[in-house]
C-alpha cells in the first residue's frame, strides 16, 4: 500500500472503527484492498460503549409490520417510510451474520442452544432487542475486530486523524475528467504521534466516523466524538440534514471523573424519584408519570429546573430499595458509583441530561451515497431517514448494520469500473502533498482549549433540550465569531489534534443551530418555546442545508 514514503494507496479508506467501519471493511475484503484507520484505539468508539442492543424482529410474535409501525411513531413523521421498512426486514438476516462470526448474544435462561434472550425497550411493542448482558457494543465490536485481523487484504492503523478530504474541486483539474466531479479521492490523514499529514489515496471512501455528542457540555459520548466527519464531510460539499434531533438522555451521572457513564432508566423504573437540592420531588409537576415519563419529557423537566434554580445537577433518589437488591439489579451501576464515593444505598446520585445520539448528519441515499461521488457515509454520521425526528431505542446499531451491507452491495455492483480507476489512481490524479506554508508552531494552546470550552457551554446554554429564537440566535452569532477566529488560526499555526477537534465542532454547532433555527415548530426532541406545537405542514420535510446554503 505504501507509495511517495508516507502516502498510501488503497482500494478502500474506511474512516472509523465502529459497528459501521468494521463490518462494512469485512464486507469491503473480497472487492480489493481495505485500509480502516481509528482516530485512537480500536475501543475508542460509541459502539464500544453500547450498553443496549439491537432491534430486530426475531421473537414469534412479532413481525416486521409492528417493527416498522413503532419505528415510524418515534421518528414523528419524519421517518422515510422505504427506508424504515428496508432495514427492518434485513435486521434478522444481519443478526445471524454477526452470529456467525462469533458474537455471543446473551441466551434464555434454561433453553436449548437456539433461543436468545430478547429486552424489551421504550417504544418497543415487543421483545425485540437482542443483547449481550449489558455489554453489547463490546461483545459484537471484539468479534468484528477478531473477524477483521484475520483478513489478509485488510489494513488497520490505529492513532490516526482524518484531517480533510481530496476531493477534485480542491487541486483544480488536475484529476481525471472521465470520472466527473467533484470527486473524492482519500484523504489528508495525520498521525497521532509524529503529527506527519499524509495522503490516502482511495478509490472509495466511507465515513464511519460516528457521532458528535462532544459539542455538548455534557454527553454520554466518549472524547472522541467530536464530528470529524461530519465536518470533514460538509467541508467537501456534501449536504446535511436534521441536525437540531440531538437526543439526550436525562440521567448522566455528575461527577468530574465520570463524564460520560449513564444510570440506567431502569433504575428509574424500580422506583428511583427525581428530586431538587432541596429534597423536593418535581416530576409531578411536569407529568402524570412522575420520574416514569418519556425520555423526552424527563430531560426537559430536568432542565426547566436547572435554569429556574441555576443548580448544576438534580438527583436521583433509590434509598428505599435495600442495598442487597440493589446490587443484584445494577451490579455495574452499583459499583461505578461507588468508584465516585457514591453509596447508591445510603446516598443521592447526582445527575444531569446527556447529549447521547444524533438523528440527523450527512444525508445519504439507500446505498449509503453522498452527493459527492465516490464518498459514503454510514452510522451516526450519516442522515438515512430511519430515525425521523427521534430514535427508536436500539435502532442505530441495526442502521450501521444494514448500511454496511447496502453500500457493500453497491460496491460490488460496480466493482469492475471501481478496480480499473484504483489501479491508475497514482498516475492520473496529481493531488498536491500537504503544504503548512509559513504556519507556525502554536504558541499559546490555551485559545484552543478556551474555544473548546466556549463552543459547549454555548450549546448547552443556548442549543440544548429546551430551545428559543432568541438563544438561537445568540448562538449563531457567537458561533459563527467562533468559525472566523478558527479559520484565522488553522492557517497561520501548525495543525494539532486539538485544533482539528475545535475546528470541527465549531463546524457542527454552526450546523445545528442553523437546523434548529430553520424548524418553526417542536417535533420529537426538538422543542421551541416560540413554537411549542407540531406543525402538520412541515410533516415529512427534513431540514437540508446544502454547501453556499
């Protein structure tokens, strides 16, 4: 693979290692060479981190028709209904995919060999999320990873940065005109620890780069979610859509070392109250259900009284059930919180809302294709219309799956024309080597670490749960400072991890701000105190920002 020293020629750059990256990069093997870059460990990714599980429809009294019909209510008439009905019906046949590669799904206790255990979730009408204990995204990433080494004609390096695209707009016409453009053709990549930018130059590819929940001051995403490629993505001209749907989660546990661990809504549901500093219970006043209220509504009270009382955190309140049960019920919760001095028996467990899944990104076809020709998009990264205006739990990691197997069927359906342009990339396209012109060393990185805190607390305070125009507003102006003060500096200092980071999450929030200004209504978990109602005209009408837009 390696050319020119530090360049790299591949069939295929696949640009994460989630769910997504690596079981379209095993998908990707038999059409030529495969080079999966992580942007740090292979862990190091939000499947990783997957408690749940994955929705399908595989228990008996199930069917595709209720799958599709609950997936269809969640998303509040925003889902594309041939989209919502396509990847439900290949769940079940990707399920036994990830089965025979190894993964181990938790089994019904006392049963033969060919009964799984299946959850049920909010929203679900079924049984129908099949899992691995409460470590799912672990179990299912350690047999992609395994399934991944034992292919010879995939490459995996890990500790490297996607820094842009090579798309044909940005070295003028120097790429092969029968190919059309604009084009992409790889990448400019960094490595973590020389700092060296190096090309890839791909025939294809594939953003799998996950989600962006770092643009919010508190998440339950690690740190490495901070929309590369969604940034990366928009920067090379593709569209976007749905950013304002930011799904939170309401009880994120606050403590400086925990930042993104999550209490189960499951501890809710064996009796846990919401309270105030004061002791008051308050989730009375916002709904019937008390502490049992949707997601939604939880997060949303939570934050009305964060604003109201100007407190950092509530608290959830499990006291009354005995320790012994406790722990039988949340062994990991039990014990995470005690790692933090927090006795979930004897005392309050402080919590705040979470930036947790983003339902909108790169707008994609069903084959997982951009508008730029020769990039995809798949995973969190990506808009495909199943999620609407909210997730239906466990729905994502079904997504990645099926969209790994859509675009590698698109692939191979072109694979021939493919194979002929990767083995002449070298020679055609005359893409220019990296350049820092007369940039120079930072000399002050606490501006960048300022802006990063900046950005956060921004999105937090003004683009959080709980919306206004006037905060939008606000927001967007600040943010778009921020940007200019950004792009000034990317090109007078030398490129740093911390500066690609910042760089692309002032990309993001000016991107969800300009979503969310442009929805006039509040629909699934976007909500909007100056529109607080649903708007039948704006059914079925994504929010879509193009490049100049």
């Amino acid at each position: 693979m390696m050319i020119n020293g530090s360049d790299i020629e591949t069939d295929h750059l696949v640009i994460g290692t989630g769910i997504a990256g690596l079981m379209l990069a095993l998908k990707l093997a038999r059409h030529g060479r495969v080079l999966v870059i992580a942007k740090g460990s292979l862990e190091d990714n939000n499947t990783w981190m997957a408690q749940g599980g994955i929705a399908s429809v595989l228990g008996g009294s199930d069917s595709f028709e209720d799958h599709v019909r609950d997936t269809t209510v969640a998303g509040a008439g925003l889902c594309h209904p041939g989209i919502v009905r396509m990847v439900v019906e290949n769940g079940p046949r990707l399920i036994r995919e990830l089965i025979d590669i190894g993964v181990k799904f938790t089994r019904t206790e006392g049963s033969d060999d060919s009964s799984y255990h299946l959850t049920r979730e909010g929203g679900h009408s079924h049984r129908r999320v099949i899992h691995a204990d409460d470590l799912t995204g672990k179990e299912v990433l350690t047999a992609l990873i395994r399934a991944c080494r034992e292919q010879p004609s995939i490459r995996i390096i890990e500790n490297q940065k996607a820094v842009d695209l090579l798309t044909s707009d940005k070295f003028g016409s120097s790429g092969p005109a029968s190919f059309g453009a604009p084009r992409c053709y790889g990448a400019f990549v960094m490595d973590r620890k020389s700092r060296i930018v190096y090309q890839v130059r791909a025939g294809r590819t594939y953003l799998c780069t996950g989600g962006h929940g770092r643009v919010y001051l508190y998440t339950s995403n690690p740190d490495s979610a901070t929309g590369d490629g969604l940034a990366m993505g928009w920067r090379a001209g593709c569209r976007v859509a749905n950013l304002e749907f930011m799904q939170f989660h309401p009880t994120c546990l606050y403590h400086p070392k925990a930042k993104t661990f999550l209490i189960s809504e499951a501890v809710r549901g064996e009796g846990g109250i919401l309270k105030d500093a004061s002791g008051r219970s308050f989730m009375e006043s916002y709904h019937p259900l008390g502490s049992l209220a949707p997601r939604d509504v939880v997060s949303r009270a939570i934050d009305a009284e964060l604003k109201k009382s100007g407190a950092t955190n509530v608290f959830l309140d499990i006291r009354h059930v005995d320790e012994e049960r406790l722990r039988k019920l949340f062994p990991n919760i039990y014990q995470t919180c005690l790692q933090f001095g927090i006795d979930m028996a004897r005392d309050l467990i402080p919590v705040v809302p979470a930036a947790h899944y983003s339902c909108g990104g790169i707008l994609v076809d069903d084959a997982g294709r951009t508008s730029i020709d020769g990039l995809y998009a798949l995973g969190e990264v990506a808009c495909s219309g199943l999620h609407g205006a909210n997730r239906l739990a466990s729905n994502s990691l079904l997504e990645a799956l099926v969209y790994a197997d859509r675009v590698a069927t698109d692939v191979a359906l072109t694979h021939q024309s493919e194979e002929e342009f990767s083995s002449t990339i070298a020679a055609q396209v005359r893409i220019p080597a990296w350049d820092s012109g007369t940039a120079v060393p930072p000399d002050e990185l606490v501006v960048l670490s300022h802006t990063w805190d900046e950005i956060r607390r921004l999105m937090w305070n003004y683009v959080g749960i709980v919306r206004s125009e006037k905060r939008l507003s606000r927001a967007l102006s600040r943010i778009s400072a921020i940007r200019t003060e950004l792009d000034e500096y990317y090109w007078n200092y030398e490129l740093t991890e911390q500066l690609i980071e910042v760089r692309n999450l002032a990309v993001v929030a000016w991107l969800t701000v300009r979503c969310a200004i442009s929805r006039k209504e509040s629909r699934g978990i976007h909500y909007t105190i100056d529109h607080p109602r649903l708007d039948d005209r704006l059914a079925g009408r994504d929010t879509i920002v193009s490049s100049g837009s």
